[in-house]
C-alpha cells in the first residue's frame, strides 16, 4: 500500500483508539447525574461503570484471534458499527438495566477495536522504524484519550444532559465505516482453523472471574464487608485459567499462541506492561482523590488538573522513536521507565503542593512513554504479520489488567496505610468528609486535618511504591536481549486485501 494512504490510515485507526478510551474515563465524570437521573443504586452504579470494563477484559483475547482469521478490517468495521449504535442506545436509555446491558454490550463491540486496529499497524507498515513511529502514534491517541475524557465530559454535562458524552462516540465511528474500507488493508490467515468455542468460554469466565474477584476484593477490603465472595471468584477463575492454558498448550490451532512467551523480550515487555499500569492506576486513583478532597478541587476541576498524567504518556510515546534513533530500544525503555520512578519519588514529597503533585504525576507518565510505543512494537515485530492479531490481544490484556490490580492492590494499601494513621477514627477520606459537616466546628476542623494527614502518608507510600516498581522494571528492561526482526510472513500462509 502506497505510504500516503497508510498515513491517512493511521489517523483514521486513531479515532476508535481515542474514542474507546475516552468513553471508559468520560463515564466518570457522568456517572454521578445519570445515577440521579435513572434512580440507579449503588450496586447498579457499580455494574454500569464496570460492565463495560468487563467486558473488554474477558473478550479481547478472542478478538484478537478472531480478526486474523476472519479479517482484521472486517472485524474492525463490525465492532465499529455496533459500538456507534448501542452508543446512541445508551444515551437515551430510560432505566439502569437498560444501560447496564447497553455498557456490556458496548464492552464487546470496544474489545474488536484496540487489537483490531494494533495488528492493522503491522499489515500497514512494514518497515521496523515505520511502525515503531505508527505504535506510537496510536498510542498517543489511546492516552490521550484518556487523559481528555473526563475535560471533554465536563464541557459536554455544563451544556447538555449526560448521555452526550455517549453520543459523542457516535461522528468518529460513522467516519471509520464511510472511509475505512477505501483507507484500511484487509488482512486474515488463510491457515487459520475453526474458533474453539471451549477456549472461548474458558478465557472469557476466567477474564471476567479474576477481574471481578481482584476489583470486588479491593472494595470489601477498603469498607470491610465480606470476601468470600470475590475470594471464591479469584479461585474459579484461577483454576479455568490453568484449563485454559492447558487446552492452549494442546490444541493444533490454539486461541491464543502461548508459544510467543518463549521470546524473552516479548515476555519481559508484557510483564513491563501490567506493572507500569499497576503503578499509574494506583498512583492515578491516589491522586484524584487528593486534588478533590484534600486540595478541595471540584470534579471538573479535579479532571483538568489530572488531564497532565494522560498528557505526558502521550509525549512520551510520541517523542520515542526519536529516542530510538540515537540510543537501543532496550535503553530507552529503561531510561524512560528510570524517569518514571523519579515521578513516584516526587509524589512521595508531597505535602499540600499543587504544582509538585502535578509534576510528579506528569514525569512518572512521561516516562512510561517509551514503554508504551517501544514496548508494544518490541510484541508486534517479535512475530510473523498473521499472528500479529495475537500477539495485540497479550499486550492489551496486560494492560487492561495491569490498571485493574492497580486500581486494587495500591487502593488497598492506602487504605491500610490510611486506617493505620487514623486508629479507626474514620475508614476513608472520602467519609470523613461526609461526616465533618455534622461535627461541632473544632472536632470537624480536627477530623479533617487528621484524615487529610492520614490520606497524605497513603499517597506518599503509593509513590514510593510505585517508584519501587519503576526501579525493578528499569533492571529487568537492561537485561533484555534485543528481539529480532519477525520473519515475514510467506504469501501463501496469509490473504491480503
């Protein structure tokens, strides 16, 4: 393909990259007047902002899979078009369940979107430097996304009713469908066997178990309800798991090609992936709650004091293959993910400053930039072109589950660390806020003071935890071989369209 059409390509490939994470952080911000508009719960709260997550997580892995044997594009415009209709679905829904069962079914249509449009890159850009420079385009688009979701969001619920920020998914979807099959490869293996419904089943309830038993764990653990629960989910889902190893390990056409983990850098990269996201996750839902109810910011205001984090991965990727050039890969991963300590370190410093929580959260993002670009086509180039498909399927599951353990393991040790601080005086920030209003004027004065301490010493130990992470990371990084090129894959063994 001429290279001017896989530019206009990749700029079209980045909208539902921009789109999908944006409408996972956008909710966010929604969340709180739709709940009040639909009479939802708190449980049904819970389902209409995880669903979608849900979703995504336990379907990714047969989608990438399934876009190299039925087509990449095809599956890109299928997910598409449902994502554009089931968006408009849902902002005109009338009742929670409604726009529970809406979000899972957008969290379908989402999980054919990212690994559909990563594995694109390798049919559209041959060359190592070429799609080294697209992955970190892509990835720019995926973090800035992010970053600009809840900004984008609270423009929108000033002006309008909060299922705009659901219809704002619907233009950029409509331009792929229209302008897609003219600017996009179409690319499947012609070796590809039957999909195994059985793997299928065992990957998505083993996704959806351990996701739900790791975030549910973390919330009975911060308000001190019952575990069992998501303790018994953990176990079934660890047990289908292995099942679904096992079966991958057995079967001549697997779902998912385990064998890649043989690659040592490919290994290393995935696991640099759910650690940095364990770090940002925790660090970012730290951060969040300190701007709010520590420095007092409002929701919105909160949101574009964040918006930096997403913001400086988005440089970071965008400004490594420039690195690349000048030093290896492997050197400046670690160099990146070095300055990302350094921005966990800053956290730790922390003491009632706006402008050191904003650096500190913008350099340890900035520094996970070359991870994110480097790292992710390190994964795509280390295989063939037909299993590409694959192989985006591991990265994106290391992501997705890397910012879920985050969210849960850091979250639980601030709460720790914050309950320590306050000899049960109150469980969280957020209820000492709540309840300082209904204190006499000095007590509620003294509670705030305390808590907000108490919160300070959690972020505080969150960021020298992450920079811990960052540190091991740098190390593991150094010593990684660098992968060879992927072989190209021979004419016969793949349909390009």
């Amino acid at each position: 393909m001429r290279i001017d059409r896989a530019r206009w390509g990749l700029a079209l490939l980045m909208l539902p990259t921009f789109i999908v994470a944006m409408d996972v952080t956008a909710l966010l911000l929604a969340l709180p007047r739709l709940s009040a508009d639909l009479g939802a719960d708190n449980v049904e709260q819970l389902w209409i902002s995880d669903s979608y997550g849900l979703m995504v997580a336990g379907l990714v892995i047969t989608m990438g899979t399934l876009g190299d044997r039925i087509g990449r594009r095809r599956l890109l415009l299928t997910g598409a078009a449902a994502f554009a209709v089931l968006s408009m679905v849902a902002a005109f829904a009338v009742d929670p369940l409604i726009l529970i069962v809406t979000r899972a079914l957008l969290g379908v249509a989402g999980a054919t979107l990212a690994p559909s449009t990563l594995s694109l890159i390798t049919t559209m850009f041959r060359d190592d430097r070429e799609r080294g420079r697209a992955v970190a385009i892509w990835a720019t688009g995926q973090f800035a996304g992010g970053a600009l979701g809840p900004v984008l969001a609270g423009v929108l619920l000033q002006h309008f009713w909060w299922g705009s920020v659901f219809l704002l998914a619907v233009p950029p979807m409509a331009l792929l469908l229209i302008a897609g099959p003219a600017l996009l490869p179409e690319f499947r293996s012609e070796r590809a066997g039957r999909l195994d419904p059985v793997g299928v089943g065992l990957s998505l309830a083993a996704m959806l178990l351990l996701v739900y038993g790791v975030k549910q764990l973390a919330v009975d653990g911060v308000v001190g309800g019952s575990s069992t629960v998501p303790a018994v989910a953990l176990l079934v889902g660890a047990v289908l798991g292995v099942l679904f190893v096992r079966r991958q390990l057995r079967v001549e056409e697997p779902l998912l090609d385990l064998r890649l983990l043989r690659s040592r850098p490919f290994t290393a990269v995935l696991v640099g992936l759910v650690l940095a996201g364990v770090a940002m996750a925790g660090t970012g839902l730290l951060v969040t709650q300190y701007l709010q109810n520590v420095l007092d910011h409002s929701p919105a205001v909160s949101a574009a004091l964040f918006a930096p984090m997403g913001l400086g991965v988005a440089a970071g990727t965008m400004t490594a293959p420039a690195l690349a050039r000048r030093v290896k890969q492997t050197t400046a991963i670690a160099g990146g993910l070095a300055v990302a300590a350094l921005g966990g370190l800053l956290l730790a410093l922390v003491d009632g400053s706006l402008w050191l929580v904003i650096t500190g959260i913008t350099v340890l993002a900035l520094g996970t930039g070359p991870l994110f670009a480097l790292g992710t086509g390190i994964v795509l180039g280390s295989v063939a072109p037909e299993r590409a498909g694959s192989a985006a399927s591991m990265s994106e599951t290391g992501n997705y589950l890397g910012g879920s353990l985050g969210l849960a393991l850091l979250g639980v040790l601030a709460a720790v660390v914050y309950r320590d601080r306050m000899d049960g005086a109150s469980d969280s920030l957020a209820g000492a806020v709540a309840t300082a209003p209904r204190l006499p004027a000095d007590q509620a004065t003294t509670l705030l003071q305390h808590a907000r301490d108490a919160f300070t010493t959690a972020l505080h130990v969150t960021g020298l935890t992450a920079a811990a992470l960052f540190a091991a990371l740098t190390a593991l990084v150094l010593t990684m071989r660098q992968p060879a090129t992927a072989a190209p894959a021979l004419e016969p063994e793949a349909s390009h369209a």
